[in-house]
C-alpha cells in the first residue's frame, strides 16, 4: 500500500512578507497543520524540471497562531513535488511570463498532486476576461485597445473607468470624468495592452462585495469599503473590511459562476459585486479575505477549504 502523503507544498512569495493579520495563505496552512500535514514553501524561482521529475528547491515551515515569531523553517531542501498531497498556488500577481512559466512546471504532475487551483486553468481563463462570459450581470463594458471605441463608449456613458486586462490589486485602475485626454489614453494603452472599459458605478465608494467561492459553493462575503476620495477597494489599496450578506440577486449570479468555475477546475476563487453587478474581477490565481472574514464573522473558512479536499 502506497504511504500516505501528508506534505502540502505552496508556491508564494517570500515568506518574509506574510502579514497573519491578513494572508489567507497562512490562515490556510495553520489549518492544514491541525489536520496533521507538513508545509513545504517554495518560490517560482526554485522550481526545476529533470526528466520527468519535477521539484522545488524551499523549506518546510511550521506555522505557529502567535503575533511574534509566527513560523520557524527547516534548512533548505529539495523536494519532488509528487511527494505532496496537495499544492497550492498562492503567489501574488502580476499574472506574467514567470506565472505562466510556472503552471508549466505544474501542468506535469497534475495526474499525481492535487494542485489548487489547476494550472491549466490559471493559466487558460483570464481573471477579467473570463467574466465576459457573465456579460448580462455587469454594467456595461468593452474589452479593446482601440482608442476610438473608449471614445465612443466615453461619449455614451460619460464616466468611466479603465482597468488593464491583467492587472491586479487595483493598479493602473483610472477612473474619467470629464475629457479624455488623448496623450495620456495612448501612453496609457501602450503601457497595458488592451483593457476592460466599465461604465462608473457610483455605489462603488461604499465599497464592493468580495464573495468567496469554494468547491462551486458559494460560502461567504466580506465588503471592501474604499479609503476617502478613492474608487479602489482593496485592502491593499487601503480599503477597510467589514460585515456584509448577501442578497437574492447576488447570491443566485454567485451561485451561476460558482457552478461554472468548478466546471473548468476552478476550486477557489473571489468575485466582486457593487450595485448587483460583477465588475469583471474575478480572482482565480490567489484569492484572498478569509483572514478578514474570520475576523469580523467567528467563521474559519480555512475549514471549508480543507474539509472539501480532504473527505
């Protein structure tokens, strides 16, 4: 009978960076560690390929539930990651050529670890672009480089706001009012390629609704209120948490995205709503705010994440 595995690997960003008031990678090893697994932390940079073999240069980390010295490490090993029960991906964006890059390395062992989210899936659905599936629950929007329809969309809605396909974290989000200004539109199209072009939600500076997506299931939400004068929400972006639920019309377009991401081996994922509407992000590379929802509901959903992986 083969061994039990009882190694969860995660490819994040330096573990030096982790804030456990708000990562929701820590809040997801702290649980895993309960149940009895082994972490094993690596970064992009550390992954090799040989062979058929495909491994990861990092340390195993025991996490401890304290403000100070909250993870002590192993020196560095060199781990096959087929010796893992489960892999998580869990670096930060931007979504680049070392991500893809990546979810190569990743794709190769597929058939033997249980990689979360899948990797060909991160890297085939493109967080704002796959919402134009859900076209008739956003407000209106166009994907494009031509400067001439963000006229025209301009002249239609009068206030807009322009997002980079593959931003992240509220970057390079602009929000226009008034005239558009033709340098700074090309200089801006030439810097990020094509865009997602939204008509202005005012509603948005009470903040939007993160919902939290596990296993198709639709198990939460937390609302993102922005800082003063500001459009952008996250919490990154200075944007504070707090209570919120739900309502009929969000929870049924929830419920319809859910149903579809699980289809295309998505097992978690964020989505945003302001004014009843998805605004396009929908966050399948590293979501985050199950710290924050812990925080202001009593609920773990580290627990839901893990009870859907593991019975």
């Amino acid at each position: 009978m083969e061994k039990i595995k009882k190694i969860i690997a995660v490819q994040a960003d330096n573990i030096k960076s982790i804030n456990i008031y708000t990562d929701t990678t820590y809040l997801l090893c702290l649980e895993a560690q309960r149940r009895g697994f082994k972490i094993f932390w690596y970064q992009t940079a550390e992954l090799t390929l040989t062979n058929k073999k495909v491994s990861a240069k990092g340390y195993f980390v025991k996490f401890f539930d304290r403000k100070k010295n909250f993870f002590l490490k192993s020196g560095k090993k060199d781990l096959n990651l087929v010796k893992s029960k489960f892999l998580l991906i869990r670096q930060n964006p931007p979504f680049n050529i070392e991500y893809i890059n990546s979810t190569l390395y990743l794709e190769k062992i597929i058939s033997k670890v249980k990689v979360i989210n899948d990797p060909l899936s991160i890297r085939n659905i493109s967080e704002k672009f796959y919402s134009s599936k859900f076209f008739k629950y956003m407000p209106p929007t166009i994907f494009t480089k031509d400067m001439n329809e963000i006229y025209k969309f301009h002249n239609k809605y009068k206030k807009i706001v322009i997002k980079p396909i593959h931003g992240y974290a509220g970057k390079d989000v602009q929000l226009i009012k008034n005239k558009l200004n033709k340098n700074k539109l090309s200089l801006y199209l030439s810097k990020n390629g094509h865009v997602m072009v939204q008509k202005f939600l005012p509603a948005v500076s009470k903040g939007d609704k993160r919902v939290f997506i596990i296993n198709g299931k639709v198990c939460g939400a937390i609302r993102r209120v922005p800082p003063k004068g500001s459009i952008l929400s996250n919490i990154s972006q200075g944007g504070s948490a707090i209570k919120t639920t739900l309502n009929y019309k969000e929870k049924k377009i929830s419920t319809i995205i859910a149903k579809d991401l699980l289809k295309n081996n998505v097992y978690f994922a964020g989505i945003d709503f302001v004014s009843n509407f998805i605004i396009g992000d929908i966050n399948i590379t590293s979501p985050t705010g199950l710290a924050q929802y812990k925080q202001l509901t009593g609920n773990d959903l580290s627990k839901v994440f893990w009870d859907g992986l593991i019975y």
